[in-house]
C-alpha cells in the first residue's frame, strides 16, 4: 500500500436543519473540505458516500451519492454508496484510503451526511431499529431483559419486554452493558456522569457541535432518565449534519502549494462476532485495535488522543478498556481521575463526542475523523491537546448480538513540516 494523506476536512455544524435538504448539507461540506484541502471539485477521481436513511425519510433509497452530488458538478467519476449504519463514516474513509494507497487513484474524497430530525420524534427514534437484525428485534430485547433479570441490581422503570417508544433501541442496548458492567465491576452511574459532563465541557469549545453547554456531574445525574442508567445528557441526540475528508497520494501531495496533511498511518475495518456478551477479549473493537495497532507498528501507550464511538457515557466508557487504554473494569475510575479529560493522560472525545458534537448516522465517523486532523495539525484553539502526535479514531455501527454490527479504527499521525 502507498502511503495515503488526508489533506482537507470540512463539517457543518451537527444540529437539526428541517428546513435544509440532504443535498445542501452535503454541498456545505464538501465545499469546506475543498478548499480547506486547496484543491478544485475536478481534482476529485473518485468518492465514497456515507448515508443511512434518506431513504427512510424521503424515499431516495439508491443512488444517493450521485443524486445529493450532481448539482454540486460533481458526475462521471466512481462514486460508491456506503451504508454500515453509524460505522457508515468510517467505512468511506477506510474505502477511499483503499482506493488511494492501491494505486488507483490520486486523490479521492469520504462524505458523510444524514438527517436524523423530524418533527415527529417517534419516526427519528424507529429509525434506528434498521440497524437490528429486524427479523430478531424482539428476541434480541427479551435476550438482554433476561441478563438483566438475572443481575442484582434493580433497574427503576424497566418492564420485561419493555421497548422504548421514546428513545432509540440502542439505548435499551447500551442501558443493558452498562447494567451488566455494574455488576460485574463496581461501575457507578456517577462514573458515567463524569464521562457525560466531560464531554459537554469539550464540546463548549467545539463551534461544530450541537450542544455547546457545560453541564455540571450534578446536572447531569439530575436530568430526565433514558433508560437507567443513563440520563438525557449521557445519550446522542438526533441530528443532522455532513462532514467530508479529502485523501490523496504521496506524489498528489507534491504538487499542492501550501498542504497541511495528516497521515493515515493504519486502517481497518470489520464485522462483529457471535460472541457471548462477558467475552470481553472477543470484542469488535478488541480485535481490530489490535490489528491496528500492529499495522502502525505502535501501542495504545503511544497514542496522543482519540475520538470513540460514544452513543452513550458507557459507550466511551467500554471503549477505553476495550481500545487497551485501561484494564477492563477499571473505565470508571480512569474517567474519574481526569484520564480521559483535556489535560489528562489520553484524552478522549475533544470534539464532545457523539453524545455531545452530535450524531448524524453517516457523518458520525467522519467528524470524528475533523476533529483529529484539527488537532493533529494543531488548530483546535482552546480545546488543543499540547503535543500530540498520534490520534485514534474509533467508529462503529448496528448491533448484532452483543457487539456492533460494523467497526472502523484509523489511526493518524501528525507530518512534520520536512515530510517531502
């Protein structure tokens, strides 16, 4: 494989835009990864086009790249429709790294973009159970109802067979984990709240992010339930909004005036497993980290920063254990300590994280993937994170079983201004 650079990243603002089309969102974007990259729309040999479910909303089940695209004058080249539900960004990304680093293309472009938001909540929140095995959807709610039943803990306001009618399904799912992860380590639900509040705090920072709000440990166990143990503000809320990457080739990189590029320096993707769910070595993200950390020929130890999937407090919580950051059962503490904050030993989530920045399905992992270029190049401002060198990012989608459906894990690396 050649080496691969990403040299433009460009995002709006996750936030609900009713009166905006996924057509303009996506423009929005790609107009700012482009001249952010200082390349035109017709330097561009291929793209891949990460979208969930315009085709849940307004009908455009196939096609999407091309339709949201051709306005913008982009049309004759490869463009490849991505869907791996919430890895769907990740997924362009590892795609288009594919594409450059074989030698196919020069230069080639990952966009993301999804509205999530409706006037009718209900409809947002069923959204989400096509990323279920839909067949099994009940089978697989009674299955984690009976692992709670089995648990000491008394979870307030559950019934058995109780699916949330306002919230996503993947709360219920989440909610689950988090209770077994309780009994099985001492996790607190105040634990999470520092996660949440962390991550609020670092969204204050981020002009991208839906929420830019502190809120307190306090206001944060205050707030209204989801599905115990998570409260409101330990939960991604729906949203829309694009983010787009621009990937190019070593000799593509030459002939730019003034890059500021970032390294792709591994990339993997994969599927999850029909593990049982206390197989913690048997986790998506176990094993691809693993994979991906040889690939980089680095350790867990040596990355500066990361950006995780964190649908949820626990959600960020499981991936610090599971990413090899820390011990598993030891994410609570580690959060508590300040570990994973600005400032600490391995900040996580300097974006806010899905729970705050916000989570449009299929642009998910592609915010993910601005906010450590930005801090790989280090312009992220207040929220800087002194020194970094490495970044990792972790995106991954659906639920099968007890896993995800679908993982991407990438790791970045700074370029020193004598990388030519």
């Amino acid at each position: 494989m050649r080496d691969v650079y990403i040299i433009g990243v460009g995002m709006t603002r996750f936030g609900k835009y009713l009166d905006q089309s996924i057509k303009y969102l996506a423009h929005v974007s790609l107009e700012y990864a482009l001249r952010d990259a200082g390349i035109n729309k017709e330097d561009i040999q291929s793209l891949w086009f990460s979208n969930s479910c315009w085709g849940y909303f307004n009908s455009q089940h196939c096609i999407r790249g091309q339709v949201a695209l051709r306005d913008f004058g982009i049309e004759e080249i490869p463009i490849f429709n991505v869907e791996n539900a919430c890895a769907g960004g990740a997924t362009a990304l590892h795609s288009a790294w594919m594409g450059v680093g074989s030698g196919l293309y020069d230069c080639a472009l990952a966009l993301g973009v999804e509205k999530l938001y409706d006037e009718d909540k209900i409809k947002s929140f069923q959204a989400f159970w096509s990323a279920i095995d839909v067949e099994k959807i009940e089978d697989q709610m009674a299955d984690l109802m009976r692992i709670l039943a089995g648990l000491k803990l008394q979870v307030p306001g559950r019934q058995e067979g109780e699916a949330g009618q306002n919230r996503s399904a993947f709360m219920d799912i989440y909610s689950a984990a988090a209770c077994w992860h309780m009994e099985c380590y001492g996790t607190t639900q105040h634990q999470l709240a520092v996660i949440a509040s962390k991550n609020h705090f670092h969204s204050s920072m981020n002009p991208y992010a839906q929420f830019q709000k502190k809120m307190s440990v306090e206001e944060v166990l205050a707030a209204r339930e989801v599905s115990w143990p998570l409260t409101v503000p330990m939960c991604a809320p729906v949203g829309d909004g694009a983010a787009a990457a621009v990937l190019c080739s070593k000799d593509f990189l030459a002939k730019l005036k003034s890059p500021r590029p970032v390294k792709i320096l591994a990339s993997v993707l994969g599927s999850g497993s029909s593990r049982h769910y206390s197989e913690d070595e048997r986790d998506i993200a176990v094993r691809l980290s693993r994979r991906v950390y040889e690939a980089a020929g680095v350790g867990p130890e040596d990355v500066s920063l990361a950006e995780v999937h964190d649908a949820t407090a626990f959600g960020e919580l499981h991936q610090t254990e599971a990413l090899g950051f820390c011990a598993f059962g030891e994410g609570g503490p580690f959060a508590e300590s300040g570990a994973t904050a600005l400032g600490g030993k391995i900040p996580i989530n300097t974006s806010g994280g899905l729970e705050s920045r916000g989570h449009p399905i299929g642009a998910s992992g592609l915010g993910q993937v601005n906010e450590i270029v930005t801090q790989l190049r280090h312009e992220a401002g207040d929220r800087q994170v002194e020194g970094c060198r490495l970044g990792l990012v972790e995106n991954g989608g659906g639920n099968l079983g007890y896993e995800e459906a679908a993982m991407g894990v990438h790791i970045l690396e700074r370029v020193a201004k004598s990388y030519m």
